[in-house]
C-alpha cells in the first residue's frame, strides 16, 4: 500500500530516529528527523508536517513541552507520543494538552501505520472541514454582499430582521441581483444555519420533474421511476429550501405549494403516506407576481402565502456607486484564481465600468470582470481588457458615430469635447450627462490642452516660428 504524508520524527536516540525514518521513507511518506525538539520546530515551519511522531523524554525540551508549541501554530499537526511502557501517565498527560494518540516502546511498526493511516485521515477531514466552512461563511455571510448604497443597506437591514423568524421570505428582483445570496443569508444567520440549504431552479424543469424534485415520488409512479425517490422538501427537513423563479411554476404545483404552506404537509408523487417535516420557504421571482395574480397566471392565495416579508433587490444601474467596490471584489477573486498580480482597474476603465447600464445586474458586472482579468497581461485592467459592448455606451447615448479603428482615447476625447459643446462649456453638466466626475473631465481638458500645446511647438519649430 503506498501512503502520502509528510511525517517529522523526534527522537534524541539516533539509532532509533534514523530507523523509524527509513522505515516510513520505505512506506511512501516524506520524512525529516530532528534530535531534539528544539531541533523539530526549526525544521517545523519549512517542512510543514501533517504529523509529529515524538518521543516523550528528551533533553532541554520534553514531548509536552513540544506538543504545546505545535498546538499554538496556526494550522498545527497531529502529534504521537511515544513512551516507556511504565510511563503511560505522562503519555495521558501529553493527549490532555493536544497530542492525538500515544504508543509505548518499543514500537511497533505495523501499529504505528495503522495509526498513522487513521491520523492522517482525521487530518484531512478536519481540513476539509475547515475549507468547506471558510467557502461557506464568505458566500453566506451578509457582510459579503457587497454594497453601501442606501437601497442596499435596506437589504441588509431587512435580512437582520427577518432572519431570526421563521416568516417566509419572497425576493423580487431582475436577473442577476443576487437574489440566491440573499436567501443565503438569511439562513446563514437564522437559528437553522446548522441544518441544509436546499435550492430548486423552479423554470429549469418541466411540471412533471418539478412535482417530483419537490415532493419526491415513489418506485413505479412513473416511467423510470426505479426507487423510491425523496425530494426537496425531505431533503431541506431542519432547514431552508430556496425556490428560485417561483413565478414560473403550473397552477397544479401551485396547489401542491400552497397546501404545503399552510399545513407544512405533502405525499410523494404516486404516494398516499402524509409525510411532515419542517422547513422554512425562501422564494425568488423576477416577475411581477402581483400583475401575474391579476392576470390569472398565479394564485393570489399563494402569493400572499408566499409575501410575508418582502425583499426587492435593486437593478445594478440603481446602485452605480457601489460599482466599484463590486469590480474590485470580483478583480480579485478571478485574479487570485488565475494566478494574475492584478491590483486594480484604470480610470478609463472604471469610468466605463460605471457608465454602462448592466442589464445583466451583477451576473454581468462578474463576467465582464473575469474576461478582463483573462485578457489583462499587466498591473492593471485598462478599457481595452472589457467587453466591447461597454465601450461605446457613452457615445451612443450622445448619438455620436463609433468609428472603426478609432482608440478609446480618442473616442473619449471625442465624447467629452462633444458633451462639452452641447452644455455650452459647463463641466458640470457635461459630468452629469457622462455620469463621470466634473474632475475627471477638468482633468482629460488639461490633458488634451497639454498635448494642443506640444503639437503646436513642433510644428512651430518645424517651419521656424518662434513663439
């Protein structure tokens, strides 16, 4: 059996460390020896063991001694002591202080594999364990969704509210707002975040596999149905189900829904068993439901079944200022993720980014962001890194004629001389109009006067012109 794992053995007895080290090199493992202790945490850092095998009884500092100091490392390994057979009392005393397990000499080595194969399992569960919970918190968290706008800071304050309750939730809003992070949160923080989050895309499946997704079915209800199948709602019992696009779903699991709502039951598909369980309803819908309640596609029963509480998130275009902060979020993520020293976006760029509309809302702002972090080569995102779509956004809004070849320079400079002109010279309104700062265009006219300037002196001294 060939093993992996990086094991960094203590012994002051040399005869026994080089042993026991040639021994588990032969086993597959990546072995260091130290002599002492003092020794072991010198080479602790560099070599980044997932377990210590240490003797209990050495000079300067002993194995508790040791143990303690692992135990304080950020990420510590696993440590095995190792002792005399009539020292079992000391080896219980190093377990009290953090070591994993004990053996009593002399060793052997079969045993030690066994346990180190156990060890070594644990280690990696509980660091699974540690990733998973890390990814969880920074998705869930609140505080992770990104804004400052005063729209979104009544999204926030909603989700404190409503989260402790156990009030069915309806978010509303476009495509691509966030409405799964926000259902996110709100069962992050309510007194079910221990138990599942279960998420059904409700418009993604036909009626007869939505009935089945959400209730379950049993064997031979249907064509195909081998087993006995649980759904959704079983599968969500001690926590929160997240119905996304709830304005798309028939008026027969409209029905089942409502039921379910009022009298938290239902039987599996091809059933007759009631079952019960305990889950809370978070939907999402970017349709009107009201206007769909008036227009007979959606039971005005179950809509207000559904509307407890409601939480509208707001269209990106709503919230420009937080545009930014967003940006520089998903700048980062995609730029770890492709290994990229990427530190941030150029003003162009940004004035870009905040001028567009973004029907796509945040989903698009995050793929548009990514692509550029792709296509980026130096320290920073310039416009010619975004999708083409965004480039032109300002000059079509002033009616202006995108020309090919033209650099975004240049089609800036046109814009900001053309707003310009159409405002009379007011700065001010031209910044309005272009949904950029007065600055920057007080800026760009120095830039551009500068550059009149130079011109204007080489061609002086071309013909032989003083000024």
């Amino acid at each position: 059996m060939s093993r992996t794992g990086r094991i960094l053995v203590v012994d002051d007895e040399a005869n026994a460390r080089t042993a026991l080290g040639d021994l588990l090199r032969d086993a597959g493992f990546e072995v260091e020896i130290a002599a002492d202790a003092f020794k072991a945490l010198g080479k602790y850092d560099a070599f980044d063991p997932h377990v210590v095998v240490t003797d209990l009884h050495m000079p300067g500092m002993d194995g508790i001694e040791l143990v303690k100091q692992i135990r304080e490392k950020e990420a510590p390994a696993e440590v095995i002591v190792i002792t005399a057979f009539g020292d079992v009392e000391t080896a219980v005393e190093a377990m009290r202080v953090g070591a994993v397990d004990y053996m009593t000499k002399p060793v052997r080595f079969d045993e030690l594999l066994i346990v180190l194969d156990k060890v070594l399992e644990m280690g990696r569960l509980r660091h699974e364990t540690r990733v998973l919970r890390a990814r969880l918190r920074d998705r869930l968290n609140p505080t992770n969704i990104i804004g400052s706008a005063p729209v979104m800071q009544n999204v926030f304050e909603i989700i404190e509210q409503v989260a402790p309750t156990t009030a069915t939730v309806l978010i509303t809003g476009e495509s691509g707002t966030g409405k799964e992070l926000v259902a996110n949160a709100i069962h992050q923080r309510s007194p079910r975040a221990s138990g599942p989050f279960v998420k059904l895309h409700c418009a993604a499946l036909a009626e007869s596999l939505l009935e089945s997704e959400l209730f379950g079915h049993e064997k031979g209800s249907f064509t195909g149905a081998m087993a006995r199948k649980d759904g959704r709602f079983s599968m969500a019992d001690g926590g929160t189900l997240f119905l996304d696009e709830i304005g798309e779903i028939s008026p027969s699991i409209q029905v089942k829904l409502l039921r379910f709502l009022q009298e938290r039951e239902f039987e599996r598909v091809g059933g007759t068993q009631t079952l019960k369980v305990d889950v809370r309803v978070v939907a999402a819908t970017n349709r009107d439901l009201q206007a769909e309640v008036a227009g007979g596609r959606f039971r005005e029963d179950l809509y207000y079944r559904l509307n407890v509480v409601t939480i509208d998130m707001p269209a990106l275009r709503d919230r420009r200022t937080d545009i930014p902060a967003l940006a520089q979020s998903f700048l980062a993520r995609y730029a770890k993720a492709n290994d990229k020293p990427i530190d941030g976006f150029d003003p162009t760029a940004l004035e870009y980014l905040a001028s567009y509309d973004w029907p796509g809302n945040v989903r698009e702002l995050e793929n548009a962001v990514e692509r550029a972090v792709v296509l980026c080569k130096g320290p920073l995102i310039e416009a010619k890194h975004l999708p083409p779509r965004l480039k032109p956004a300002t000059l079509a809004r002033l009616g202006a004629p995108v020309i090919p070849g033209a650099s975004m320079e240049e089609l800036e400079r046109y814009a900001i001389l053309e707003t310009l002109k159409a405002c009379g010279g007011s700065t001010s309104k031209a910044a309005r109009i272009l949904r950029i700062s007065a600055r920057t265009i007080q800026y760009r006219m120095h830039q551009y006067n500068e550059a009149r300037r130079s011109h204007m002196a080489v061609v002086q001294d071309d013909v032989g012109i003083k000024p």
